[in-house]
C-alpha cells in the first residue's frame, strides 16, 4: 500500500500485520481518486475526515494531493496512523483521535466543524457504513460543496438516504467492494 501522487507520492505506508483491518488497496484507491479528482480540486479541499481511518491511506492521500488537513477517527489503529502521517512529514496537517466515531462526530458537531471530504470505509456488514452517513447527514458535518465517500461491501445496500443528500456516484470494484460518492442537495433541490 503506498500514496499515489502528489507531496508523498510512492511512500509505502505501514499496514497491520494480518487480516486486522481491510486496506483499501491501491488498486481501488487510483480508481476512486482519479474520479474523485474529476469532481473536486484537492487544493480547494480545507479539511478531510477519514473515519474507520485504518492505515490513514485515504486521509494522507487526500493532503498528499492539496488538501489543507485531515482528521483520522478510529479505535484501534491510532499508533500505525500516527506512524503513517509521520513517515509522510504531514504532522503539521493532520490530527488523529481514537474513539468510537459516533462521539467523536458528534463532537465536531458541537463544535460547528464541518469538512469538505469525508471517508468512510468501515468493517463491512456490520451496518456501519449507512450508519455513518446518517449520522454526517443528521449532524451536519458535511459542507455545502462537499464530498462523502462511503466504501462497503458490494452487497450491501443503502436503503433510503438522508433526505438532503443524492448519489453523485456508484462504483463497484469486483464482488466484494462498493464505492458510493454522495453530494448535498442544494436548498432548492430538496
């Protein structure tokens, strides 16, 4: 696994050993940034969150191509994301916080921080990733320009979506990996 382009492009980020987490590879990754790339501009992107950030993969290539900063939430990978920004020199960019992601949001929420990327690449089948992007939706934690990526399995499903968000994106990736790109809807589109 390693970053792609950009500031740190080819670094090699450490992984877990064993089947600990699921990193997105970079197979995957190059896809889903070469159309992301097509819909944003990194440079204009002021903060990115990857939540179930694992390796921090996401997260790091999103600063590695422009982005001004990057939060990363999960609950067990903290030391190996915080090994990954280092080896990426991207400290002064980035922050790490452990902890279930529902607090942790709803955190920022209190806070009135929004982001204008977000990741999310949970366990599959676990229900998460609809969960998580409720939860964004209902928070408000998305700007009005920006971006949700939600990675899960190809066979799972979202059932409705937030009233204010719609699919900008639907990307599968063999049968085990789906991608959905979501976007707000503007205030008159709703």
């Amino acid at each position: 696994m390693r970053i792609i382009t950009g500031r740190a492009k080819g670094l090699k980020l450490k992984t877990p050993p064993g089947n600990f987490t699921r990193p997105t590879g970079d197979r995957v990754k190059e896809s889903l940034f070469g159309i992301l790339s097509g819909l944003i501009d990194f440079s204009e992107v002021e903060t990115v969150a990857d939540i179930f950030a694992g390796t921090g993969a996401l997260g790091l290539e999103s600063v590695s191509r422009g982005a001004k900063s990057a939060i990363f939430i999960d609950t067990a990978t903290t030391n190996l994301i915080s090994e990954n920004i280092r080896r990426a020199r991207f400290e002064s960019e980035c922050k790490i916080f452990r902890g279930d992601f529902e607090q942790v949001l709803k955190k920022f929420s209190r806070n009135g921080k929004t982001f204008d990327l977000i990741f999310s690449d949970p366990p599959y089948h676990k229900g998460l990733a609809e969960k998580s992007l409720r939860l964004v939706a209902e928070l408000n934690l998305l700007s009005g320009s920006g971006l949700m990526v939600v990675e899960h399995g190809a066979d799972e499903f979202f059932d409705d979506l937030p009233e204010n968000f719609f699919t900008v994106r639907k990307i599968s990736y063999g049968k085990t990996t789906g991608v959905d790109i979501f976007g707000l809807k503007k205030e008159n589109e709703k």
